[in-house]
C-alpha cells in the first residue's frame, strides 16, 4: 500500500485472520489448521507487526475468533507498507524488488497495448 496526505497522519495496515498469529518484530507466522503463511514486513523501515483482536464496538457482532495483524506508521505524510506473503514450505522468500504501484499500472499498459 501506498499512502501520500497532505498532513501527518496514523496510518495502520490490517490484516484479519481466524488464524493463529505468532508476531515478533518484522516477522509473523500464521497456522490454521495444516496451513502456515510466512509474513515479512519489507517497508517501512522501523515499523512491526503487533496482533490485536477483531472485535468491532457493541452492538456489532462480535468475532472472538478473528484476529488482526497490524503494521502502524505515525506521522506519515508519504509512505509504503509492503508485506510479503510466503507459504510455509517453500525454500526460502523470494527476493523482491519493490517498485511504486504506478509503475506496474504503467508495465501493464504497456503489455496490453504490445
């Protein structure tokens, strides 16, 4: 995700899961059932991931099995969460490039029209 405001603002990326969530740092690992998820936070810099519960304020349902897995960014005028998401199982995460969401707007633009 990319976020650019003319102010400062908290910025919180979320992710809601009736996963189990195991969160250290930059780090987090999810497992339902036989599935697991490896989860790397690659931008921004000096960020974390933390797990918070799901539940919305009364009266709306609540969901005691969901969970959330956060990225927070105070004070952001211009910024980029990117998060990696990884089967478990898999040799290792890939490397990736990280480029502006534009640019693949752009890439794609320009494969259609070729």
């Amino acid at each position: 995700d990319e976020v650019e405001a003319k102010y400062p603002i908290d910025l919180v990326w979320t992710m809601h899961t009736p996963a189990e969530i195991s969160a250290s740092g930059r780090t987090a690992q999810l497992k339902l059932g036989d599935e697991a998820l490896e989860c790397s936070l690659l931008e921004p810099a000096g960020a974390s991931f933390a797990v918070l519960p799901a539940n919305p304020p009364p009266p709306e349902r609540q969901q005691p099995e969901v969970k959330r897995l956060t990225v927070r960014v105070n004070n952001a005028t211009r910024t980029r969460i990117v998060v990696l998401l990884t089967p478990r199982g898999l040799p290792s995460p890939p490397k990736v490039d990280v480029v502006p969401l534009l640019k693949w707007v752009d890439e794609a633009q320009f494969k259609i029209n070729s």
